[in-house]
C-alpha cells in the first residue's frame, strides 16, 4: 500500500508492506505525515499555513488533513 498525498500532483510518501492480516485501526495508531507541497499551494493562495499534515490510519486510508496556520 502507498501512501500519497491525497491532493495535487500525488507526491509518494511511504509505502506499507502489510501481511494478510489487516491490523484493527484505532484513533490512536495514526500515521502523520506534513506535506511540502500542498503547504506551498495554500501559501500561494494567500493563505498564512506553516505546516500542512496528512493523517492516516494504519492500513493506509487517509483519515483527515490539519492545516497549521
């Protein structure tokens, strides 16, 4: 499973390597990850962001996006 950027040109993250068993998700196994890129978009469109996360859960499903002003 890969994980990328939900937005924009797609950027490549992380890859998964999962063995047949799907692990339980729970809201406190997430994986956070910042994106350079869609932090340059909102800044561009004169929003003031300093950080833009990605979260997803552990079998790679994206569960929600913080932007940081």
């Amino acid at each position: 499973m890969e994980l990328r950027c939900p937005v924009g040109p797609r950027r490549l993250f992380a890859k998964l390597r999962l063995s047949g068993v799907r692990p339980p998700v729970t809201r406190d196994n997430l994986i956070e990850l910042s994106c350079s890129d869609c932090r340059r978009s909102l800044s561009r469109a004169g929003r003031g962001v300093s950080l833009v996360l990605h979260r997803y859960d552990i079998v790679g499903s994206l569960v929600e996006t913080e932007v940081v002003p």
